[in-house]
C-alpha cells in the first residue's frame, strides 16, 4: 500500500458533515471501508448517516448501531453496513459478525475501528473527526489508490 499524504477539512456545522456524507455517497465503491475514529459525539454516527441516506437517495431512519453492532442497507442492489464496534471485547468478535465478508461485497463504515486488531483492510480509508471551534475537523488517509483526490469538500467560505 502506498502512503498517501493526510487530508484535513474543517466541517462548520452539521449541514457540512452532511455534504461531506453525500459526497462520499458519489466516489465510494464496493471493497471500499471508512475507519471513522474520534471521540464520542465527534460526528461519527451524523457522517455515516449522511452517506447511507444520500446514497439511498432518500431519507430513511438511520440509527446508530451501538446496540445492534451492525445495521445493513440496500441501494440499488448495492449492500452497505454500518459497524458500531464499541461494545466488542474482542477482534474475533468482527468474524462473527461477518464484517470481514462485507469488507469485499459491500461498503463498509466502523466506528470504532480500534476494535477490528489485525482485521483492517490495507486499503481502509480513515477518517478522525475532532473538535474545532465550533465545527469539527475531518482527517483522511489511507484508501485505495486515487481516493483521497476525488474527495472535494466545500470549505464553507465563501
């Protein structure tokens, strides 16, 4: 896998992180994982929402998986999950799962990716989302080859 530079974008507020999610909706692939890591309340659950709802092309109840560990949608035939990982103790509990499977049928978004050990895909596309001011900070790397260049985030400015 070759390192590939970070790229950071500043979100304002949650109509940002919501187009960030559409945007994501447009270059994602099947094969294609998103590590979302920060901490609680950093805009983990509002991205992977984002991207579910614009990807169905509708609004549709997208809950947090927290308790269900996994959540799955159908888009035009094209599988996604949604992973809370937070309540695993254990990276073999992801087999069970069936997560790794859906790392090559499906798109895939972990939160809490630190709980995966070893089960990373290599071409998993990280994204940190953190505080700042008053808005977050959203932090890519990794993905496959030629990812992170079609990801084109409005900075808000103007």
């Amino acid at each position: 896998m070759s390192a590939t530079q970070p790229t950071s974008f500043f979100l304002a507020d949650d109509t940002a992180t919501t187009a960030l999610g559409a945007v994501l909706a447009k270059v994602l692939q099947v094969g294609d994982t998103v590590l979302l890591n920060g901490p609680i309340g950093a805009g983990k659950t509002h991205l992977a929402r984002a991207f579910i709802q614009a990807k169905l092309g509708r609004l549709e109840d997208v809950p947090s998986p927290t308790f269900t560990l996994v959540q799955t949608y159908n888009a035009d035939g094209l599988e996604v999950w949604h992973a809370d990982l937070y309540r695993l103790s254990h990276p073999d509990e992801v087999l069970e799962l069936g997560l790794d499977s859906a790392f090559e049928t499906a798109i895939c978004f972990v939160e809490w990716p630190d709980r995966l050990g070893d089960l990373v895909p290599d071409t998993a596309l990280i994204i940190t989302l953190s505080q700042q001011e008053n808005g977050r900070k959203a932090t890519f790397s990794g993905g496959r080859e030629g990812l992170l260049s079609q990801i084109q985030v409005s900075h808000g400015d103007g």
